[in-house]
C-alpha cells in the first residue's frame, strides 16, 4: 500500500528524501561522526538514488529486437 503511494507520488518523495538527506548531513556534521546521522544519511541518499533512477525510467520503451 505505501508502496503505491510512493510511485503515484513519485516526485514527492524525491523532495522528501532529498531533504531528508541535506537535513541529515547537516545534523552529521553539527554532531560529529559519534551519532547515527550519517547511517541515516547513507539510507536516505540510497532511496533517493532508487527514486531517481525510477524517475528517469519512466516512459521509457526498449527498442524492439531484430527478428532472427
């Protein structure tokens, strides 16, 4: 079910996450390498790569191949 939601609202949860990790960096490096910032950062980058990348494969159709 969430799932669903996260792709028909694709472009926001990219803004979400994308804020999520600038927030998270900056609360990185304010507390120093000691918190569990940075782990939380590295997830959240991670589901912003894989939101991006499903993003720019949106529409896309494969070639067909050559028949033999």
């Amino acid at each position: 079910m969430i799932m669903a939601h996260i792709n028909q609202n694709r472009w926001l949860w990219i803004g979400i996450t994308a804020v999520a990790s600038v927030l998270l960096a900056w609360l990185r490096s304010s507390f120093g390498e000691g918190y569990h910032y940075g782990d939380l950062m590295a997830f959240a980058m991670m589901v912003l790569g894989m939101l991006v990348i499903l993003k720019s494969q949106e529409g896309f159709v494969p070639q067909e191949l050559p028949e033999e």
